[in-house]
C-alpha cells in the first residue's frame, strides 16, 4: 500500500510538474536586439516534453512598429504589444505573417481587433481559408516594397520550399533577411517538419534568394539559432543530406 501510494504521489507529481511547464512556455517571451531598431522575439510551446521556440521579428520605425509573424498559437499577444510598447514607446501598426502555420498566422485576428494593419500574400490567404486559420485584413499581390517610417522592405516569393507559400522579407538598408521558416537555423541537423514541404523544390528557391539578396549581415530563422549569416548554406546542405539518404 505504502508503495502503491509512493508510486501515485511521484505520478501526480510528474503530471503536475509538465503542467507547470506548458503554462510557463505560454507566456515566455524572449527579446534580442539585432541591430538599432531590430529586434527577435522568440516564443515557447511545449509537444509533449519537447520544447520548442519559434523566432520572429519587429522592426521600431519612426511610424510606429512593424511585426513579422506571430508568437505561438495559445499565447497571450497583449503581453507582447505590452513588452514593445513599455520598451519603446511606440505601438505595433503593421503586422506580417510569411506563411500560414500557427506560429506565423495565429494572431492575425487579435491584431485586427486592435487596430494593427495585417497582412499575408494571396497564396497565403488561401491555404488559410482552406484550414480555417486567421485571415489578413490586406493581401500582397505580389513582391512588395514597403515604407514605414524610416524604414523600407521588400516582400519576396522565390517559390516553394519549406511551405508553398512561404515569403522572404529583406531590409536592404540594414541587410537584414528574414528567412522565416523557409532557412533552416545553423543548428539544425535535418529539415524537421516537410509535412507541407516541396523538398524538390526547395534548393533553387534558396539559391533565387541568394542571388537577389547578397552579402546579408544578418539573416533571421524561423526557429533555434538565428546568428549566423551561414543559414543560406547550411539549408541548401541539409536539402543535400536529404536528397542523399533519399537514394
């Protein structure tokens, strides 16, 4: 009996301890300054006892703040527009989403709600509907530039690769890419999730972005590490690793 008891205080202990865990991920953010005016910001989910971030960016212009992507699916987005606006003094106007996961497109609806001017491509838009996911309020037609402020970017659609709708934004002033989840982070040891992926696809739409955005100082991964201007290369690697074991 005394082990038996033992034994189900350890499990609920266990069970409670995982609980704990996810409720702390949800409400995880983490900040990192790139260069002046650009920043990283990384939320948590929990799969199981897997952990696991997702990068995105804002970018503080003298208009206001331009977000690129969501955090997370369940997490709280007020806590976010509080974290920029108590550290900047500037409220987000304008939103982002490179594609359409949940940890891109999952807060388009409450940026709406308050205001925010959201945006996706048409591509984008249509795999939203299909799944029922948050819509934009603006969709890009096509490649974009845009002028917020003091600062100007481009949108870009090379083609399909880790999404068929995943997009590129590139900060010529600054060379800063944002990859998204379309570059694989310097510490990833394969491609992870292809559910949706062209993998055939994949490599020449990397080298459209090498081509068109050269000498980046930064480029900017839609999970793990982001510090290294090696991403491009490194993801053309892992897509080459693939092809092999593939054989």
């Amino acid at each position: 009996m005394i082990r038996k008891t033992f034994y189900t205080n350890c499990l609920l202990f266990l069970f409670l301890s995982i609980v704990a865990t996810g409720q702390t991920v949800k409400n995880e953010l983490k900040i990192t300054p790139i260069t002046t005016d650009f920043y990283v910001y990384s939320s948590y989910k929990m799969f199981g006892t897997k952990k696991q971030d997702a990068n995105a960016m804002y970018v503080v212009t003298t208009a206001g703040v331009v977000l690129i992507d969501s955090p997370w699916d369940d997490f709280p987005y007020q806590n976010l527009l509080d974290s920029i606006e108590s550290r900047h003094h500037k409220k987000v106007i304008m939103a982002i989403a490179t594609h359409s996961h949940e940890d891109r497109t999952s807060g388009l609806d409450f940026y709406k709600q308050h205001g925010i001017k959201t945006y996706t491509t048409n591509l984008t838009d249509k795999i939203s509907i299909k799944k029922n996911q948050p819509r934009a309020q603006f969709l890009i037609q096509k490649d974009t530039v845009f002028t917020v402020g003091d600062k100007t970017f481009e949108t870009y659609y090379a083609g399909s690769g880790h999404t068929k709708d995943n997009i590129v934004i590139w900060f010529n002033d600054q060379k800063v890419l944002y990859g998204g989840c379309l570059v694989k982070s310097i510490d990833a040891r394969d491609l992870e999730y292809v559910g949706e992926a062209n993998v055939p696809q994949w490599p020449k739409t990397i080298k459209k972005v090498q081509a068109k955005f050269q000498d980046p100082k930064y480029i900017i991964t839609g999970h793990h590490d982001w510090t290294s201007t090696k991403a491009l290369d490194h993801t053309l690697y892992l897509l080459e690793e693939n092809n092999k074991k593939r054989k």
